[in-house]
C-alpha cells in the first residue's frame, strides 16, 4: 500500500486529548458515535458512494487522523487522500428486519475504531426493503461533534441530488477549515477578559461535585448505564416565555437545584456542552470538527428567591460564559492553581437544542436523524425538546449507583413539575432528605493501611503533583490514579504539571501502564537524584519554608501525625525516622546521624530556608544540623519542645550557676534512688512498660522496649530492630559533646512543665545552647501528650506564627 501523503500535521486540542486518554484506558471507547437515520426511497450505490467521495474530499476531518505511537506529542495528521468504504447489507428477506437491525446497531456500536488511520469512519447501509434503509456512520468525538456530523450529512444527499440530476458538483474544499480555527484562537485576544470573568466566580471558592463510589475492582471500566423518563414541554415553553428565559436556563437551574438538594449547599457547579460557534469567527458555522466545548454553569442559591429569579440569574451567567466559550477547563484551573476538587463539576448537562430531525433530499426522504451521545462523566443528563421532553440519564456504573443516579433523575424530573412560584427554601423542602452514598474520600482510609511515602526526590516531586491535582492528602507512592478517583481531565493537569516542574514531557497515555507514583518515577527520574532512607513526608503541599520533625528517643515518627494535620495548607511537614528500621545499620555518633539526615533535607530544600523540631531525644540532633548548617551558610531554625535533659556531665559543664547544677543533679540522684528504694527493679521494668504501651498506641501493634540486660526478648524482628535503635540513642547521646551555636531557637513548653519547681532550667540551657537566641512559648496539656488534641493544634498555630513572623 503506497504511503500516504500529507496535507496538514498540528496538535491535539485539550478536549481531544481527553478523548484520546478515556480511548486508551477504558475497555469500552465512550467516545465513539453512531449517527443514525431511516431512508426512505430508493438509493443508488454508485451515486450514494460518489456523494460520500465528494465529501470526504471537501472537510480535512474525514481525512484526519490520530498519532501518539512513539511520538513526544500526540498530533492529528491531515492527509490528501482518504478512501470511505460503505458496507451494503440486505436485510429484506428477513423475517424480522427491524430487529435484526438494531442488533446491526449494537454491534456496530461496541466494534472498535481505529483513530491512528483516515478516515475515522465507517459506514453500513441496512437495506430492510426495497425502499427503507438504515444508514449507520460511526465516526469518533475526537474529530467531530454533533453539529459537524450534521453538517457532513447535509453535504451527503445535497451532492447526492446533484449527481442524480446530472449536475456537476459544486464541490470545493471546505473553508474555512478547521485549521484556520486552531490559528485564530492563538491569536485571541480575550484571554485576559475571560481570566477576570472566571476569576470572580470560581478564585478562593470550593464547589461540592463529588457523587462518584469509586469501584476499586473496576477502576478503568466505563460501563455506562441509561435511564429515560417525559414530560410535556407546553407548560415549560409557557413558562419561558412569560419570564423571559430560554428552555436552556430553565433545564440548567433544575439540574442546579437537584445538585443543591443532593449535596446540601446552596453553591454548586454544574458542566454544559456548548456549540464552540459562538465564537466571532466568520464561516465558523461550516466548519466540521470538534468545536464544542464543555463549560461550568454556577449558581449559589439563596433560600428565599424564587425559581424564575434563580433561572435569570443562570442565564445571565451563561450569556456572558458564552463570549468566552473556547475556554477550555485547564486553562481556567491553571490561571488559578486551584487545590483539590479540581473539577469544578461531576455532572454533565447536554441540551440538544440545534439538531432537527430530517434533513432535506429532493430524491430521497431523510428523518429520524440522532448524533448520539458521548460523555467521561459519572453523570449526564441530555435532555431532547419537543412537544414531549425527552430525559435521559446516562451514569457509570463503575462509579455511580444506579439508585443514585436514578433518584437524580427523578428529583430532576420531579422540579421540572414543581417549579412554579415557589421559592428556592420551598422546593428543597418538598424534596425531602437526599440520598447517603459511599463518598470517595472513604477511599482514602482503605488507601492508608498500606501507605507507603516517597522515597526519592522523584517520588516526592510526584506525590506533590499529585496531591496538588487529586486534593487528596496524603498519597502514597503505590497508590494507583485510578483507584484514587482520577479523571482524565486530571490526567492532563497532572502531565502538564510534571512537564513545568520536573521538565519532563510525557504523553498522558502513558499513565494506563504506569498508574502508580513509583512506576511514574522510575519512567522519569535520572541517576542523580536522591534517595530518602529517613523522610517521611507528612503534608508536602504548601508554600511556606518546611517543617522537619525528627524522631523522639522512641525512634518512631507516628506522634507528629497530628500536629502535621493540625497546619493549614500552605505548611509543609516532614517527619525524619532514623536508619535500622529494617535491620540495617544504624548511626554510629550523632553527628553522623545528623550529617545524613541534613543531606535528605536538603534534596527536598535546596538553599530554601526551613525548621527542625525536636522532642526528647532528637534535641541534640538539631543542635548538631544547625552547628553543620551554619558552617555551610544554610538558614534554619530550631523548634525544641519541651525537652531538656542532658547527661549529667555534660549539664555540668553548660550551666552556669552552681546552685542551680548542684540542685537539678541532686534531684536526679534523689528521684532516681527514691524510684529503685520505692518500687525496685521490676518498677523500673514496669515504668517501662507504661511508655512501651504508649508506644504500641501509636504503631497500632507490638514493639517491647526492654533492656536486654534483662533477660527480655522482642516478639519479632521488628521490635528488635526498634529496641537495637533505642539503646543505640542513649548511647550517641552520651557520647555527644555538647557545645552552643548561635543560631535561633523556639521553645515551646507544656504547661506542665511550666508550673514545675525547676521550671527556667529549660530556658537557662537553650539561652546557653543557642548564645541568647531564644524564644519562648506556652501550650496547654502535659508532656507525654503534647503531640496530641488540642495541644496539637495550638502549637501548630504556633508554629505557624514564628515561620509567618520570620518570613516577614
């Protein structure tokens, strides 16, 4: 077969790449369209195959095709000559032609369509009888929308009249084409006029859209559902035209409202189709391909106004979205940066307002004309006007109950009823209580049991990507896009994302065979990047210099879970564990500890400023990163919490006043003799014991801190590996030698610690620790539960406060 030749090579179009990810990862292509009508007369083949010739010649979308194999970026291909074939069946000899072709129908429909080879079309002619016919043309969304297959249709039996006339057709190439539309909206010059008018309805505001039960055993299915109900359109154009509103904002405010009612808020977002033809561009009309577009309709009711308002304020709304219709939904997001719900809308409404039903053909009469429906949402619902109103409701049921979408449906249909001179406040009364569903965010708990965080600096860039598009919190690095909800609309922001802040470029197809945060990172990453043994990310989203937790004496990192959820979103936090969790070495000194844990920080910092909180033990770990950090001119301050205790020598030496060193030693001695005279050695054992218990609140399972001097053995290699660690702490930490840094210092102190008899020990030894760089801070709770409640959140708040005030 000879190569064919090539018109015209340009870029996919943000929606087309949508059609093209949802064509590549689900079983069933929802993409795929079936126009459909019933001929009546009788048709000549080699006329009816000429017509067809003649517009595949004059419109470059049915000499288009899709290319992504081995390429960097997927391109739509125009070529200068396609071939159409039309397969003719006979049916008229059969005893039951009308069923036999609507089982040619079904068939046709679940048949694949290749996109890699023009044209993306096939043809069937049904012959039923010697003058009835069914034509079937599959064709894909990816090129054409409902209007284009409108339009190629007329162009069929227009030219088919002419060469039954013996005329000569008039027949020249389509212009403008739809490439010249691609290079007028570069040059648009109402991007910045359509930023401001998105920017007043959607910056800063949250929108309640999620209705999917995501079906963790079907993630990348799409098997789609349909459920039709009537009812009489008089009363609805009555309607309309005494307010003063078309039929399109009366469906949208009903289709508003049934999602007011579901979600239980008064501001919520819907998706519409739009032709794509609104747009100030001349022959606009004549062009065939996918020009229509889907846009947000946004409404925030309030209780007290009444329907015919709520429906004028919509339509005033989707007038003015209507200058701007070649906005896609990415741009809109990206202009934003908008975290979580990132798709503004689960549902879809599609109002067939530009489709008749016959098509004009002086030799042959045309009717019963349907485009079909192609949608990627959990929801749709198209609505088919006329003298009966035609609802249909197209859900999947991979993520959507079919309960559920029906009871939207007959809600929707049930206020298409009701609507009439009644308030807002009133028709959600009449509703009644909405259904409970199983929400996605319920996902997330069964995701956490085995959640595994980023171990490089790949897998960390990643997962920021990914919590940033998905607004889910935390992700783990197994953790499959699907199963998390994504959408392919996520799909391109999450790529788009990759290419800006990990410069590299990789085609969303890509995720079907890599749908995990580790399989993404192998796919990209490169040999200098560095691995984590020790982070722990806690909360990666957020602006704000970064927050390192390292480990208590207890060696786990599972006690700063809470104050990381306690921050606000714009404060990253990290949690360090140390080394020989898993049975490998451990640190030898503390300044070895500190040297590696410092390397780790900086892959995720760089030169960025950040904090290093310390509890307990890890105390002196900080001292000895800030000492390393100030010899390389890095910026960091240190968060110390409640923590203090040094080896008695080495107190010492740092304290000052005699009196006070004879005291806080004596003290020791004394509560440490009382303790053994009191309770004895099993006491000891025993207070052991008590922060053991503590211990397992926290892992959720068994880890035995005993010393083995005492003859106890650990369960498992687990604990052992944890109590191998925690005799090696107290170890490092008495051979440590402690010296001050000047560098700045906050100390929070409960208020336990506060009412102690010793109580500016704490700060006598962090003004000498930090050369009189100290500050300090009160939060209410004890010491064994300052990590928890609300202790939590008010030293959060804390927190907080010092990295603002530094930062100013």
């Amino acid at each position: 077969m000879p190569k064919a030749k090539v018109q015209n090579v340009f870029p996919l179009t943000y929606n087309q790449k949508i059609l093209l990810f949802h064509h590549l990862s689900a079983t069933d292509d929802n993409g795929i369209i079936q126009v459909r009508c019933t001929i009546e007369g009788t048709i000549d083949p080699s006329v009816f195959g000429k017509a067809w010739d003649a517009v595949v010649k004059k419109h470059d979308v049915l000499r288009t095709s899709i290319q992504w194999k081995n390429l960097s970026k997927e391109l739509q291909v125009v070529q200068q000559d396609a071939t159409l074939e039309i397969n003719w069946i006979d049916l008229k000899n059969d005893p039951q032609p009308d069923e036999s072709a609507k089982r040619y129908r079904l068939n046709d429909s679940r048949k694949p369509l290749p996109l890699y080879e023009a044209p993306v079309s096939r043809v069937i002619v049904l012959k039923q009888n010697d003058h009835k016919y069914q034509l079937l043309w599959t064709c894909h969304h990816i090129l054409l929308d409902g209007w284009s297959s409108r339009l190629i249709l007329e162009d069929v039996f227009r030219y088919y009249d002419q060469l039954m006339n013996g005329q000569d057709l008039d027949y020249a190439l389509s212009e403008p084409t739809i490439v010249d539309y691609y290079k007028a909206l570069e040059k648009d010059s109402t991007q910045n006029e359509a930023k401001q008018f998105w920017k007043d309805l959607i910056d800063g505001q949250q929108f309640p859209n999620r209705i999917s039960n995501i079906n963790l055993d079907h993630q990348g299915e799409q098997n789609f559902q349909s459920h039709e109900v009537c009812i009489p359109g008089k009363e609805l154009q009555k309607f309309v035209k005494e307010n003063h509103i078309t039929l399109t904002s009366l469906l949208q405010t009903a289709w508003l409202l049934t999602l007011q009612w579901f979600h239980q808020n008064n501001r919520v977002a819907i998706g519409t189709v739009v032709s794509g033809r609104a747009y100030d561009f001349p022959g606009i009309e004549n062009i065939a391909g996918l020009l229509s577009n889907v846009l947000p309709v946004i409404h925030h009711f309030q209780p007290d106004q009444s329907f015919a308002e709520a429906a004028k304020q919509v339509q005033k709304h989707h007038a003015k979205a209507r200058n701007f219709e070649n906005i896609n939904i990415d741009q809109i997001k990206e202009w934003y940066n908008w975290e979580g719900n990132p798709n503004i809308f689960d549902t879809l409404l599609v109002v067939e307002n530009f489709v008749l039903n016959e098509i004009e053909c002086k030799h042959l009469h045309v009717r019963n004309f349907e485009s079909g429906l192609t949608t990627t949402y959990p929801i749709t619902i198209a609505v088919v006007p006329g003298e009966t109103i035609k609802l249909y409701c197209v859900w999947n049921e991979n993520k959507v109950e079919g309960d559920v979408a029906k009871k939207l449906l007959f809600t929707f249909h049930k206020l298409l009823q009701e609507y009439k001179e009644k308030s807002i406040d009133q028709l959600s009364t009449l509703l009644g209580e909405p259904p409970t569903v199983y929400r996605k965010e319920d996902t997330q708990q069964e995701t956490a049991r085995n959640f595994e965080s980023a171990t490089t600096t790949t897998e960390l860039e990643l997962a920021k990507i990914w919590e940033r598009v998905l607004g889910i919190h935390p992700i783990g690095i197994k953790d499959n896009f699907f199963a998390l909800g994504g959408s392919s609309i996520q799909a391109l922001q999450l790529f788009r994302e990759i290419e800006q802040n990990i410069h590299k470029t990789l085609l969303p197809s890509v995720l079907i065979n890599h749908p995990t945060i580790h399989q993404l990172s192998k796919l990209i990453s490169d040999d200098a990047e560095v691995e984590f043994s020790s982070i722990v990310p806690l909360k990666i989203s957020g602006e704000k210099p970064p927050l390192f937790c390292i480990h208590a004496g207890g060696a786990h990192v599972f006690l700063y879970k809470e104050l990381a959820e306690s921050f606000g979103k714009d404060y990253p936090v990290y949690a360090i564990q140390p080394k020989g969790l898993d049975g490998g070495e451990i640190h030898n000194s503390i300044e070895e500890m500190a040297q590696d844990y410092l390397k780790e920080i900086l892959a995720i910092t760089g030169k960025q400023k950040f904090y290093v909180l310390g509890y307990c033990f890890s105390k002196v770990i900080c001292l000895e990163i800030a000492r390393i950090a100030k010899e390389q001119d890095l910026k960091v301050e240190l968060v110390i919490v409640d923590s203090a205790d040094l080896p008695m020598i080495q107190m010492h030496r740092l304290i000052g006043k005699k009196r006070d060193r004879i005291f806080i030693i004596g003290k020791q001695i004394i509560s440490t003799g009382k303790k053994i005279l009191y309770v004895g050695w099993q006491g000891i054992k025993r207070s052991f014991q008590k922060i053991n218990d503590r211990l397992n609140a926290k892992l959720g399972g068994k880890a035995n801190i005993f010393l083995k001097g005492e003859g106890m053995k650990a369960e498992s290699d687990t604990d052992y590996h944890l109590e191998r660690i925690i005799l090696n702490f107290t170890k490092l930490n008495n051979q440590y030698h402690w010296d001050p840094v000047h560098t700045k210092v906050h100390l929070i102190r409960s208020s336990d610690y506060e009412n102690r008899q010793n109580k500016n020990f704490h700060i006598d030894l962090w003004e000498t620790l930090s050369k009189n760089e100290l500050s300090t801070y009160q939060v209410s709770g004890r010491h064994k539960t300052i990590f928890e409640g609300n202790s939590a959140v008010e030293m959060a708040q804390i927190i907080e406060k010092i990295i603002n005030d530094e930062a100013e």
